[in-house]
C-alpha cells in the first residue's frame, strides 16, 4: 500500500484472475482479427438488489446505511 497503475497484476483472487483473462482475451482479438476493444473496470456500482449489510457492499450502500441510522459515513 498504497497501489497505483503501474503495478502489475498480482492478485490470489480468482474472480479477479478471470476479470484479468478476459481483458488479455479482448487484446489478443484486437490484435488477431483488428477488432477494436474496450475494457471497463467497474468499482462501486450498485443497484436495488444489492445486499447493503455483505461484507463486499460498496461504499454507496454502507453510506445510506449509516446515513438513515443517522450516523456519520466515514470517507
């Protein structure tokens, strides 16, 4: 810590791995077939269905959590 863009990938999760494959993939087509690509990493979305109490909720829901219990957020 703390991280910036210059590191290289070196993540033990394997939901990012495969996050992480998918981008190499999408190069490789860009490259063999001259298909132009875009990869977008998402952070923090959230929706209705989102469970606001997981341990893997995003800033935006702990946020209205502690905000209708009329708590302070923490930035």
């Amino acid at each position: 810590m703390p991280k910036d863009e210059e590191m290289l990938p070196n993540s033990i999760c394997p939901y990012a791995m495969a996050k992480l494959a998918g981008e190499h993939y999408m190069r490789v087509f860009a490259r063999v077939y001259g298909v132009e690509t875009v990869v977008l990493r998402y952070f923090n979305v959230f929706g209705p269905y989102q469970d606001p109490t997981s341990h893997y909720s995003d800033v935006l829901a702990i946020f209205c959590r502690k905000m209708l219990a009329g708590e302070q957020p923490t930035i």
